[in-house]
C-alpha cells in the first residue's frame, strides 16, 4: 500500500487544507520530505532561485512553474505576447493576418500597453494620437487593485518621464516599473454597472500544451453605476472590480457578494443579444487564453514537478470584445461569501484530481493525462497533443464545416460541443 | 344557435368600442387615408382595395394581434344590463371580501371555518377547480410526446431531434408577426434568443415613438414629484432584489420601472376586470366628496413586499428601460395583479392556492394527512411561491420557462400545478419530518429544480 501524500503549504485557506485532509493526506513541514507543496509565489522564487534552491524529487509536486511571472507579470505578459505575434508574422502565420489600419485580426486581445518608464517616449507619441483617452497605471508586481489609478493627462505621470535608461527588467526595481495601458471606457454595462470576467484555468504541461478551464467563472461587479465621466476617474470604486476594493463600499452586499456566475452572463446575453454574438464571445474567451499560453509557452521553464491554476481576468466592451487585462498566478482563495466558500472548495477540490491522480504519492514521470471522469468542472480547454494528432478517435461530435486542424481542441460547453467559429 | 350569434355580436361589439379609442386605430385610420395615394386603390372598389392593401402591408395582421389581445385579457361578455362590478366580479361575496382585503397584507390566507365537502385544507371556498384529467387536457401542449424546451434541449440530447426544428419554427412566427401563433408556439417553450421579441409579441407591446415618450413623461414625473409609496419600493427592492444572486445587478432598472410604475394612470384601466378597486385618496377637508377624490398612488396599486421580484427576472430579457417598463406593465395587468387580489377567477390567488391544496390531497392523499398532522399545512409553505410566481425561488432560466407556459396558457394554473408537483417531488423527505419547520427546510431551496420534467411527470406520469 503506497504512503499517504505528505503536504505542505504556506497559505492558510481553510478551502485548501479541508481539500488536503479530506484525502486523508499528512501534514508536513517544509523540512522534512513532502510530496505536495501549495506554496505562495515567494516561496517558489526561494525553490527555484539560484541560491536557496533545490532540487525537487520524483516524488515532490508544486502549484507553481518557476517562472509563470512570464505570464504573471503585467509587463512580461504584454511582451511575451508581442513578440509571438511578431514571431507568428515573420513565419507568414495567417494567424497574424493584420487589417487595413494594422490591427491584428485575431491577435488584438491585450489594450495597447506601454513599460514605464522604458517606453515613455513611445506612450507619449500614442498618447498625442488621441489625448482625450485615458490610460490606467499598474504597478508591474502588485495584485488586489493596488496602486492603479487611471490618469487622462500627461503631467499626471510626469516622474516616470526621467531619463532612465536600464538595459533589462530585471535591473529595475518592482516597486517603480509600470505599465500603462489604453484604459477599455467602453465596458460592457449590465444593469449600469461595469463587470469583469474572473476565470480559473489550470496548467499541467506547457510543452505539449495541456491546459482546462474550470466551467464556474464568474462575474465581479462595480457596486457603484459605471459612468465615464472625468469627474469620476478618481473614485475607484466605478472603475476597479477586485472584490478587495468593492468590498469597502458601501453598497457591497455580503450575500451575494456582486458576483454572477457566468452560467447568468450567457442567459443575459443570448436573451438581449442573440445565440450567435455570444457564442462568438465566448469562444474569444476560449480562444485568447489558448493563445496567451501559446505565447509564453516557449519561454516557460516546463519543470515536470509543477501545475499551477490561473485567474485570468478578462472585460468585454460594448461591442462584445473581450480583452485580457492580467493573469493572476496566485488567484485569491479567500471567500468572500458562502457561494464562494463552495466555489473555491470545489475549484482546489478538481485541481487536486487532476494533478495528483488518485490523491496519491505523486511521480512527476506521468504523462500528465488524466481520465475523462476526475475533470469535475473543467472541462479541455486546449491539448496540443491530441490537437496534433489525428481527431478522428475524440469522442466530439462536430458540426458539418468544423475544422480539425492545429487550431482545434474546443473547450465544451457543459457536456456538449460548441462549434469554435475559429476560423 | 341564436344566442351563440348574439353572443358574439356583443363581443364584437365590445372589442370594436375597446379598440376605437386605441392608437392602432389612429394609425389605421391614417394609414387608410395615405392609401388612398396608390394607384392599386380605384374608388369604385374602394373598400376591398384598402382591406386589399391592409393585408399585404402588414397593417391587417396588427390588427388581428390587437383583437387577439383583448379576448385574452377581457373577460367573456356578461349580460349587458349586468352593472360593471359584476365584470370585476361576478361573486357577491368574493366582492364583500376584496374590500377588506385592500386594507390587509396581501399575503393573507382566506381561512372560514365551514367546511365544504371534506376540503382539508386552509381554503374552504366553492370554486371550480380543474382536476388532473381536465388539466391535461388543458397543457394537452406539454405531454410526453410532444418536445419540450425545458427538458429536450438539453446537453444529453442531439438537438436534430427537436431544437432545431423548435428554433426554425419560432423564428417564423417571428417574421409572420402573429401573436396567436406566437402564443400557440410558446407552450413548448421558448429558445433563450427569441423569448424577449415573442413575449413582446404575446404581449403585443409595441415600440412607437409614442410609447418611448410616454415613458419619458413617466420618468419626468418622478424626478418632478415624491410619492410616498417610493419609500415603499426603496424598501422592497433593498429587502429583496438587492440581495438575490440573479437580480441584485439590475438594482437601479428596478427602481426606475417601479417609480414609474406608480405614477401610470394608464394602469387604472385594468380595474375594469380586477375585482379590486384602486384606494382614494380625498384632498383635505373634501371627505366623501367624490369630485375631490384622486387614485393614490397614481396608478391604483400600492406595493407590497416582493414586488420587485416580479420586475426582477424581465431584467434578463430586456437591457432598454423603456421596453423592460412596458412588458412590465402589460404583464402585471394581465397576470400578475390577479397574484394579489381576491377574486373568483380561475388564475386569482384563491383558485390557485384551491387548486394546489386539491391537488395534493386528492393524489397525494397520505402527503396530505401527514403534513396536516404535523402542523404543516402545505399551503403555508407554497402561497409564498405562488405569489411570486416562483420568482426568486427558481433558478432564472427555469423561472423563464415557467413563465414561457403562463403566456401560453393564457393562466397562472400551471404555478399551482408546480407548487403541487414540487411537494411530489420531495414527497420521500417530506414524509419523515416532524414539524413545519423541518417542512419549510425541506422545502427551502428550489434553485436546483427543473421546472418542465418536474410538471410533465406530475401531470402525465403519476397514475391517477
């Protein structure tokens, strides 16, 4: 009979470590032999980093790649995804296909965005182009809504067009490098209100890509009506949606805590606008979070000890495109009322299924593939082996006209496939 | 065969005297006069050509939706010496009782000690109410072979078998513009992305500039004039909206269509078949004198707790104010008011609350006893959904599809039938609680119900 997994983990949610015992799995410290490890970003820098790290063992599995601030990092994010499409150009890529005014057809989905204060005088040209915009300032290694304010005035950030010249990233201090990015003031409104779409996706493998998106997204929403009216950019709570904002307004409701699921954000939208556009929308969705992964998938280190679960965070503007704003590489586990409790509970409670099969003591050897049955509420979202293989043995039912080619790997809806108008 | 004609005689009659003072006919009567333009027209067959002219321009078929309209609102003509509370309702003492029903809570359970047959239950009235037979007859649409949205969409099921064909066949009665049809198709249900222009047209609700005016009229009033009914609104929607996982995000369109609500005179009309009556207001010092008497609120209907849950769910289908405002309307004039007014009418709240009790003591007789024993009358768990018309209780889509069938039917007898199916459905768990308390837990979260398979196996699986 094998050992029971041995755990260990930084993070003190009570979603993550009812999951751990439930399984009936052994709490460990960190210095003794462990199998699991849920660690806090800090912690992995200290594993992987040059001077404090180890090795892993065959046995030992952790929630985090060893540098998913590739994809993590708002600035890393945006140049990663730059120079994939530059890359996907060169090659001739019809993926890259641009329109009249040179927009990338399929690959606009990040607002133009801008590294402070490197790339100041390049903002500054863009921002002249249309100066009664208005752009959001984020500070590069901050979450929770920390430190964003949204400006409409170049004197506004006037200290980060100092002359610096740094040669790297990784020379700057995390504390001044920003990102500046065209601020979306057309978001889609429901009910007045602005909302942004917080959605889990869980990473076992970068290189073959094999990623899921967990079905029960949802909705976060502004408690106060959106208006983009200048007067108003100061007041956060119009224009943030991190629940750790709205949380001190005063209208948030701890019931229901401005969540929806986006099983409600799909009724809503096939009811006043039609199947088809919300269909199109949330194969968008599907299809900017393959293709951000695409993006980093090269520069990622794909360590076989390592799984790591994501918060992307994506808005839909009015005209029902949706754009990503970040990845979060440590999505909040904290509930913020009892449907969430539920909800996160479950999210951990699939991610463990499928990164430690069976619920037990792990060998990083496997082939990362795990049954149909132990999904819970992921469903595929891309798997770029069987996308490469032949289709023909998948049990999807496809539509008459769907293309099976490198693009395919469709995420389900509920059970069902949904035809990828991908083209 | 005498009678029958005369009947109907009155019926046109009373539908062309209705329809006279309406904006369709202003616009028929404009559109006839403009036709007289075209050459198709030629005086000596004036009449044929314009009716010629009606029908292919589309003018006849908003026609037959309006009259369409009035026979399933107006109730059927009644002797024309009958005085017009009789059209209100026909009942002396249902009459009696409505008045003192307008000084309570509407959440009020008509309880008389006499018994009647050997009724159980909390209503002890004799009114007619359908017995399975008869109501399967009635949703003969929602039987086991015919195909269903609500049960035959979904993901287990290949959609060739019959949502295709259920979408294709909306979209049509879409195009044709024809309520009849539109209300005939809906039974089966409706697919998501046509259930906002079919309920529209059910409704026959129409989007003229006229319209869209008179809800800028409306929202000026309020902006004008405090009411104190709006403290009454504020209320109802932070108790209860506002804290619903579905509809808190449509918080301010809710008290945007309320307030207008209010201040609707044009609602005062629906008072004609509405066994009550809109509560008087007298200016100061002018007691009794009815030339100084005004409707307070404007539109004759003061709010109550839960309201807004009747607002709440048409926020999914309609994002534009003043549409959500008018399907609002039209749906509490022909439905929704009879949730909260005494009357005998079939749809009223006490032939439902009737019709539920009979129901589950008629085939769910052990239920019945059990839950009677333990103090757990079974219509003190189901008024509260009734009255809503389960808004609130069901899961939003669900809640749509319910409503689907209301429109359909023409009647609010299927939230009866629903509230009976749903203690059949838990009637296992219901059995071995000791209390009402532990009947109402059972009975408190029916946001995971599937409202159709729930009423298609009540109706037409359960042997009777």
């Amino acid at each position: 009979m094998a050992g029971k997994v041995k755990w260990v983990t930084d993070i003190e949610k009570s979603v993550l470590i009812n999951n751990f015992e439930k399984r009936g799995w052994v709490q460990v410290t960190e210095n003794e032999d462990w199998n699991f490890y849920w660690m806090s970003v800090q912690t992995i820098r200290n594993v992987f980093s040059v001077e404090t790290g180890y090795r892993l063992a065959d046995d030992q599995i952790v929630n985090h790649f060893p540098n998913h601030y590739e994809l993590t990092r708002k600035d890393l994010m945006v140049k990663n995804i730059k120079r994939y499409r530059k890359e996907l150009e060169k090659e001739g890529s019809p993926l890259a296909e641009k329109d009249e005014s040179g927009k990338y057809l399929y690959l606009d989905f990040v607002p133009i965005t801008y590294m402070l204060p490197a790339d100041y005088n390049l903002f500054v040209e863009e921002f002249r182009k249309s100066p009664s915009s208005t752009w959001i300032m984020k500070p590069c290694g901050k979450a929770q809504g920390k430190g964003i304010f949204l400006i409409n005035k170049l004197s506004q950030i006037k200290k980060w067009s100092r002359d610096s010249k740094t040669s790297s990233f990784m020379t700057q201090s995390t504390k001044e490098a920003y990102v500046i990015s065209l601020y979306i003031n057309n978001p889609l409104l429901i009910g007045g209100r602005k909302f942004d779409l917080r959605l889990y996706v869980l990473v076992s493998t970068y290189r073959p890509l094999r990623c899921y998106m967990y079905k029960l997204g949802f909705c976060r929403f502004c408690t106060v009506k959106y208006t983009p009216s200048t007067s108003e950019l100061d007041n956060m709570f119009v224009h943030l949606t991190n629940v750790a904002i709205q949380k001190h307004g005063e209208d948030y409701n701890h019931i229901h805590g401005g969540k929806w699921t986006v099983n409600n954000l799909r009724l809503y939208l096939e009811s006043t606008r039609g199947k088809e556009v919300t269909s199109k929308l949330f194969d968008e969705i599907h299809w900017i979070i393959v293709q951000s992964l695409k993006a980093v998938a090269p520069v990622m280190n794909n360590d076989k000890h390592c799984f790591e679960c994501y918060g992307y965070d994506i808005i839909i503007d009015d005209k029902l495109k949706p754009w990503l704003i970040e990845v979060n590489a440590s999505p909040s586990l904290t509930s913020s009322t009892a449907n969430d409790r539920i909800l996160k509970y479950n999210l951990i409670n699939d991610t463990l299924n499928i990164a430690v099969p069976n619920g037990e003591i792990p060998d990083c050897k496997w082939n990362k593939s795990p049954p149909k049955e132990v999904l819970g509420n992921y469903e595929i979202l891309y798997d770029e082996e069987l996308a490469q293989g032949d289709g023909a043995d998948r049990e999807l039912r496809s539509r008459p006209g769907q293309s099976l080619g490198p693009r395919g790997g469709r995420s389900r809806d509920s059970g069902r496939t949904v035809l990828t108008t991908w083209k | 065969m005498l009678q029958e004609e005369s009947d109907l005689a009155l019926i046109i009659a009373q539908i062309v005297q209705k329809l006279k003072g309406s904006t369709l006919y202003a616009q028929l009567e404009r559109q006839a006069w403009a036709s007289l333009q075209r050459p198709e027209i030629k005086l000596e067959s004036l009449k044929e050509d314009i009716k010629e002219f009606f029908k292919i321009s589309g003018w006849e078929k908003k026609l037959q939706n309006a009259v369409y309209s009035e026979l399933n609102v107006f109730p059927l003509p009644s002797h024309p010496a009958a005085p017009p509370e009789h059209l209100k309702e026909p009942l002396v003492y249902m009459r009696k009782a409505q008045v003192l029903i307008n000084l309570r809570n509407p959440n009020y359970e008509n309880g008389d000690s006499h018994s009647f047959r050997t009724h159980l239950g909390l209503i002890q009235v004799p009114l007619k109410v359908k017995d399975i037979p008869e109501l399967k007859e009635f949703f003969v649409e929602l039987g086991l072979t015919a195909g269903q949205l609500g049960i035959d969409d979904s993901t287990q099921v290949p959609p060739e078998l019959f949502e295709n064909e259920h979408v294709r066949i909306g979209q049509k009665v879409l195009s044709e513009q024809d309520s009849a049809a539109a209300q005939q198709y809906i039974r089966q249900g409706s697919p998501t992305a046509l259930r906002a222009e079919l309920w529209a047209l059910i409704l026959n609700t129409s989007s003229q500039p006229e319209d869209i005016l008179y809800y800028e009229q409306l929202k000026t009033n309020v902006i004008q004039h405090d009411l104190l009914v709006d403290s009454l609104i504020y209320k109802d929607v932070k108790l209860t909206a506002s804290n619903d996982d579905y509809y808190f995000v449509f918080e301010d369109y809710l008290y945007q269509v309320l307030l207008c609500f209010s201040r609707d005179t044009s609602v005062l009309g629906h008072f004609a078949y509405n066994s009550a009556s809109p509560p008087k207001s007298y200016i100061r010092g002018k007691l009794g004198l009815e030339e100084y008497a005004v409707f307070y609120p404007p539109n004759g209907v003061i709010p109550f707790h839960g309201f807004s849950m009747y607002v709440a769910p048409l926020c999914f289908l309609y994002h534009e104010p003043s549409k959500l405002y008018q399907i609002f309307r039209e749906m509490y004039v022909r439905f929704f008011f009879r949730l909260h007014s005494i009357s005998s009418h079939p749809s009223g709240i006490v032939s439902l609350c009737l019709l539920f009790e009979t129901l589950l003591q008629t085939y769910l007789p052990q239920l019945f006893y059990h839950l009677r024993e333990i103090g757990a009358q079974p219509l003190r768990i189901s008024f509260k959904w009734m009255v809503r018309a389960f808004s609130g209780y069901l899961a939003t889509d669900q809640l749509l599809l319910l409503w689907d069938r209301i429109l359909g039917y023409n009647s609010l007898e299927i939230l009866a039938v629903l509230a009976a199916a749903v203690f059949a459905f838990r009637a296992v768990n219901l059995m071995e609680v000791t209390s009402l308390a532990a009947a109402e837990a059972v009975l408190a979260d029916l946001s995971t119900l599937k409202v159709m398979p729930l009423l298609q196996i009540f109706l037409f699986a359960t042997v009777t």
